[in-house]
C-alpha cells in the first residue's frame, strides 16, 4: 500500500537536498501519516484510516462522520 492518506489525498512531494555548496539532489519528502481506528456511532463500528496529521486536526475539528463525507465526495475515499 502507498504512503497516501485515505481521506485527504496528501503523498510524497519531491524536491531537492541542497548543500552548503549548493549543490543539489533530489529527496523525497514524505507525508506525516498515522494508522488510527475511529468509532462510527452512525454504523456501529469502528474503521481503521491510514491518515495525515492535518487530517487528524481535521477529524478533531469538524467530526469523523463529517471527514468521511468530505471524503467521499472528493473522491479520496469509496
């Protein structure tokens, strides 16, 4: 599986490691992801998401069940 989140599409960028010389290679940033269970009281169960941290604030925020639908609707998750 991808280092992908499931709910807000984030993945790796790439870039460069530039020395004191300048000089210049490429590096991959990798995104923050967490792999975490969340409760559904809705559907009576609980869901396991590999999600970024901005994603998690996200949830914190505006609730999972309304996380899920944004999700949902951009296509993030099926």
């Amino acid at each position: 599986m991808s280092r992908v989140c499931e709910l807000t599409g984030k993945k790796a960028m790439v870039g460069n490691n530039v020395s004191h010389a300048m000089n210049k290679t490429k590096r991959k940033f990798d995104v923050n992801l967490i792999k975490k269970r969340f409760y559904l009281p809705e559907e009576d169960k609980w869901v396991t998401l590999k999600v970024s941290t901005a994603a998690l604030k996200t949830i914190n925020r505006i609730g999972i069940a309304a996380a899920l639908k944004e999700a949902r609707t951009k296509g993030f998750l099926k």
